[in-house]
C-alpha cells in the first residue's frame, strides 16, 4: 500500500478503536421497541431505498438523454450545413435565370416563367 493510504487507514483505525472503547465504558442497557415503531422505521427505510432507486434510474436516464441530445445536435448542424448549401445553390439558380429573364416569376406547377420583355 502506498504511504498515504496506510496512514489514512492507520488514522481511521485508530478513531474506530477510540469509539469502540470509549462506548464500553458506559453501561449498556436493551430494551426492545414497539412493533409500531419497528414497522415506522421499516417503512421509511423501504421508502428510502425505493426512492435511491430511483434517484439512481433518473440518473441513468439523464445521462442517456444527455447523449440523445448530443446525437440531435450532431444531426441538426448536419441539416443546417446540408440546408445552407442548397440555399446558396437556389440563390445562384436564381440570380442566372434572373438575367436571362429580368424581373421573373416562377411557377413551378405549370413550369414557366414570367418575365418582362422590351418586345
């Protein structure tokens, strides 16, 4: 064992041994409890144990959500990146077809252009 861990442990064996004797000293008495405070304290250590149980699976699943998230934002830069590039390509599109036909309106359904022409 490294040094610093025995003498940690060397400490933590000595308090231990000082509460052991210092206990002894006094008299112990034993009396037993009410069956209705046993169940109480049963109860709320149960309740205790679900609720640490709990707490553990709200933890796991943060943690997962946390992921799932991160996962959405590698995906949605992606998107961005993907909309961005198309944005640009649509605006080129556009600026092309605007100097063959100035001041033009496009309709898709019946594919043609309308546009102001000097003639």
């Amino acid at each position: 064992m490294r040094p610093f861990v025995e003498g940690v442990l060397l400490r933590f064996l000595n308090k231990l041994k000082y509460i052991y004797l210092y206990t002894k000293s006094f008299m112990q008495k034993k009396e037993s409890l009410s069956t209705e405070i046993i169940e109480k304290l049963s109860t709320i250590q149960n309740d205790l144990t679900k609720i640490v149980m709990e707490l553990g699976q709200l933890s796991l699943r943060k943690r997962d959500l946390k992921s799932e998230l991160e996962n959405v934002d590698i995906v949605e830069k992606s998107v961005q990146t993907t909309f961005d590039d198309k944005n640009k390509e649509l605006n080129s599109m556009l600026a092309e077809l605007e100097k063959t036909y100035p001041n033009g309106e496009i309709d898709l359904v019946e594919g043609a252009v309308y546009f102001e022409s000097p003639e």
